[in-house]
C-alpha cells in the first residue's frame, strides 16, 4: 500500500497523525486551564471523560494515533540511516539551515514519551483505568473517586520532583511540536518560499502558547497543592458526591469533634465536615472505638477527650 510502501507515504502518514496529536495536545491544555479558574467544572468534565462509550472511543482513537506515529518515526528514522550510512556520525559538517530539532526529533519524541508514561501512571491509570478495572485508587488508606480531577491535581503536584518531570517533558514538546507543525505542511506540498516562512511562525506561536499554558498550570498546580488550596474543593466534592474521603493526614483534624485519626483513619474527614451528620456518622462506625461528639463505640480506645468516661 502507498501509505505503508513509499517514504512521501510514510511522512504522509506521520503529518496526520501529528496534526491530530497536535489538536489533542490543544484541546488538553485549554481543558487543564478549567481547573484554574473552575475546579468544580474541571471536575465535572473530568466525570463526562470516565469510563463512558464515547470517552473509550477516543481514548482507544488517542492511543492508536500515539502508536502509529512512533511506530513510523522509529521506521522513517531507521530508513534514513541505513540511506545515509556513516554520514550520520559526521559531526563537523552539519547540514545548512537545518535546526536542531529537526535532527534531533527521535530524541526530543523519547523524552515526551518518557513524560508521557509518568503522566499516564499518575493520572490515566487512577483515573479511567481505575473506573474500567472498578478498583478505585486508595490513598492513605482512603478511596478516591475516578472523576477526582483535582483530588489527583493535589496528589500529584504535591511530589516534589512532579513539576521537575513536567517542566521537562514540556521543553521536549516545544521542540519537537514547533519542528514537527510546520514540516507536516511541508511533506504535504505547502513548501513555497511565500508560506513555509508564514508556517514556521505559526507553529512557533502556537507552540509557544500551548507550552506556556501548561508551564503556568503545573506552577498553579504546585503552588495549591503545597498550600493544599484543592481542600476546599474536596469538601465540595464530598458534599456533592456523600463521599468520605481525605487527601492527606493533616486534613483529618477531627480529634475534638469527631474521631482521631490514629483511631480510626478509615474516617478521614477534613476538619469543615466535622460536625456535618455523615461525618459523624461514618466516625462512630468504626469498629475500634472511634466517637463523635459523645458518641462513643468504645469509649476506653476512643482518643476523643469528649468520650472519656461514657459508655
Ligand atoms: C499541567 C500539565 C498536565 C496536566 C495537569 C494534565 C492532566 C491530565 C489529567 C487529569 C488526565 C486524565 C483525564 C481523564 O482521564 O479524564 C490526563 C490525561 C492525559 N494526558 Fe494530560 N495533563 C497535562 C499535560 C499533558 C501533556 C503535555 C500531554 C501530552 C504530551 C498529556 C497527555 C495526556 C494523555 C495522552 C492523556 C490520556 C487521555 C485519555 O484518557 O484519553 N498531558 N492529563
């Protein structure tokens, strides 16, 4: 087949696929940018993107257009060698007018994909994945819901060396979207001498603009998740959902009110829920002596001050 058998085919098949990532790649940081201005609406996206139909389509659409374009990078890259034998090695005579990334796209795609498997653990993973396979992600003990969006914003932007991966992986985009934008144009015909420089500009800026958009973001990201700002949210969410659930032991507070977290850490509730009824609730339910507010299961296990002395 053409697309398969001749190399203008091959790179043919390289500009759509690449095109389609680039859209994709778009599209994403313009969705990441909701959970800025909107967490409860990022989330609510979040949940429309589960484990639907529609949503498995795309990502099923997603990986393949991944899988095709490194699978002929890696063919178009080997054939070029085995075309210019030795000279590759030659690196005194560099080729006139050609960029760096252009000869380093191969690379510039490992290190995205490297980034990419990262990303893929700390978000698919626990987020679609864990819906399909119906095994929520735990943490510290506690369930979190799929559709979480920001809970896994939290948790992951709170690892020290998460924004140094992605600070990374966006540098590596940048060179290689900005080369790979303008030559898909290229292989496709559009190389005039009036175009090809209104192209590189194009991709630069758009370039430009979709890596920015996601260096403020896992900046933003860091910043609230350090000063865990996504509390709030998680509070709306498990007032929205019913859901018991914390991010981390300094938001279980309740000791006073309802239950102390080394006594029962299945009752994780952040310290604005504890004196709601369902926190209350799910506290007194805990076999070893958990209590609220004068509701004790055991009162001699049970650190709640509140308790001693009741049965
Ligand atoms: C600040 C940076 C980023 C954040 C916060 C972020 C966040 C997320 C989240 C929350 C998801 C899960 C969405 C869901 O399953 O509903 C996701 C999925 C994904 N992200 Fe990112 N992302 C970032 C950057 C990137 C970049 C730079 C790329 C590509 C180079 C990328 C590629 C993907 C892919 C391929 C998926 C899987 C999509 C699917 O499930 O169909 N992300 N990301």
């Amino acid at each position: 087949m053409w697309l398969t058998c001749s190399s203008i085919g091959r790179k043919l098949v390289m500009a759509i696929t690449g095109a389609c990532l680039v859209l994709f790649v778009t599209f994403h940081c313009l969705m990441n940018g909701v959970a800025l201005f909107w967490p409860q609406g990022y989330n609510a996206v979040c949940e429309f993107l589960g484990a639907n139909w529609y949503a498995l389509v795309a990502t099923v659409g997603l990986a393949a257009l991944f899988i095709i374009h490194i699978i002929y990078a890696l063919w178009l890259t080997l054939q070029n060698r085995k075309a210019r034998g030795n000279d590759r090695y030659n690196v005194v005579k560099k080729p006139l007018g050609v960029e760096w990334s252009s000869q380093n796209m191969l690379v510039l795609g490992i290190v995205v994909l490297a980034f990419l498997a990262v990303h893929m653990i700390q978000f698919w993973a626990k987020m679609q994945l864990a819906e399909i396979l119906h095994c929520d992600y735990v943490h510290e003990g506690v369930e979190v819901p799929p559709a979480a969006g920001t809970l896994f914003i939290q948790i992951a932007f709170s690892q020290v060396w998460t924004p140094i991966v992605y600070i990374i992986g966006f540098i590596a985009l940048w060179f290689h979207m900005n080369h790979g934008f303008w030559s898909m144009f290229q292989t496709c015909g559009w190389d005039n001498d009036t175009w090809l420089p209104r192209l590189k500009k194009i991709a630069c800026w758009w370039t430009t603009i979709v890596v920015a958009l996601f260096i403020a973001e896992a900046v933003v990201f860091t910043v609230r998740a350090n000063n865990s700002d996504f509390e709030k949210e998680l509070i709306e969410y498990n007032q929205a959902k019913g859901s018991q659930f914390a991010l981390d032991t300094d938001a279980i507070e309740c000791g006073a009110k309802a239950c102390s977290e080394a006594a029962c850490p299945e009752a994780a509730c952040p310290q604005a829920e504890c004196t709601q009824a369902t926190c209350i609730e799910v506290a007194a339910e805990c076999a070893d002596g958990c209590c609220a507010d004068g509701v004790c299961a055991n009162p001699e296990t049970c650190a709640n001050p509140a308790c001693k002395g009741k049965n």
